[in-house]
C-alpha cells in the first residue's frame, strides 16, 4: 500500500516493536490518528479490517478482536486505537500479512489446489520459523488467506494449526 505524506509521516514515527516501547512512551496518538486517517478515507482494505471486527477470523473466542479490546477493559475506541497492542493490526491494515513476497506468490499457486501441496508448504514454512508457537504461524496463514481473499480462510487456519513442526 502506499501512503499519503500525512499517512507516511505518522507510520515512520511510530515505534512498531511493543518491546522497544520505552516506559511511558505511548504511540498512541499517532497509531490512533493513523487508523482514523486511514479508515474515514476508506484507505483500509476491507479483507484486513474484517481480520479486527469479524468474530469468525479470531479463533477459540466468540467475540472479534475489537470486542476484545472492550472485554479487556478499553471503554471508548480512543482507547482501542491508542492501545499498544492495537500496533500489530494496525501495520496488518497497511502491509498486508508477514510473509515475503515470494512466499505470498508460491502460496498463491498452490492455496486452490489439493491439500497435499498446501499441507507441505505449510508444513515447510513452519520449519523455517523457528522459536515460533503453532498459533502464531497459524495466525499468519489466516491472515494471508484472508489477504489473498481466499474462500473459507478458516481453512487454511485449521490446516497450519494441525501440521506439527
């Protein structure tokens, strides 16, 4: 995606990585200011915003991830969109899912045809991230499922949570 001035003003001053968050330095301003930016000017895909608000693509809960930041204790959408853990969907909105260009382009290739192939790309990428839990490599594949517009991303979800390492 590429970014208006505004847009790429704020994105290169925010601190992407939670854990480098100095104590009491909060993003929160700008991650907030860019998420409105962006969607009141329908610059988010939809595909990536249904991965925050629809309650199918966040597994083992019955609530979307937005809800959750309610559940948790957030009492207005300021509050949501300020939130330091708001940061991981946020650069999901704007750069699509973790995987490399050539990855999304073998998956592309093969996501449609039979589950065999698709079982031993997942099964080889899940390899090459080590130090990663099964949910979070899962996660990245319902993300780029959900990215590619896939039919049934859950799917795709389901097969990378049963294939061990």
């Amino acid at each position: 995606m590429i970014l208006t001035n505004q847009e790429q003003f704020l994105y290169d001053n925010i601190e992407w990585n939670e854990s480098k968050i100095p104590n009491g330095v909060n993003n929160g301003d700008m991650t907030r200011k860019l998420f409105y930016l962006m969607f009141y000017n329908d610059r988010i895909p939809n595909n990536r915003l249904q991965f925050f608000v629809n309650k199918d693509y966040n597994i083992g809960t019955k609530k979307s991830r937005y809800k959750m930041f309610y559940y948790n204790g957030c009492k207005t959408d300021d509050e949501v969109f300020s939130h330091n853990h708001f940061l991981k969907y946020l650069k999901f909105f704007i750069d699509g899912s973790s995987f490399n260009n050539k990855d999304k382009q073998d998956f592309k290739e093969i996501y449609s045809e039979d589950d065999n192939k698709l079982r031993k790309f997942i099964r080889d990428y899940k390899k090459s991230q080590p130090g990663y839990s099964n949910t979070v490599v899962a996660t990245e594949f319902l993300k780029l499922a959900i990215e590619l517009d896939c039919n049934d991303p859950r799917h795709f979800y389901d097969i990378a949570i049963s294939i061990k390492k």
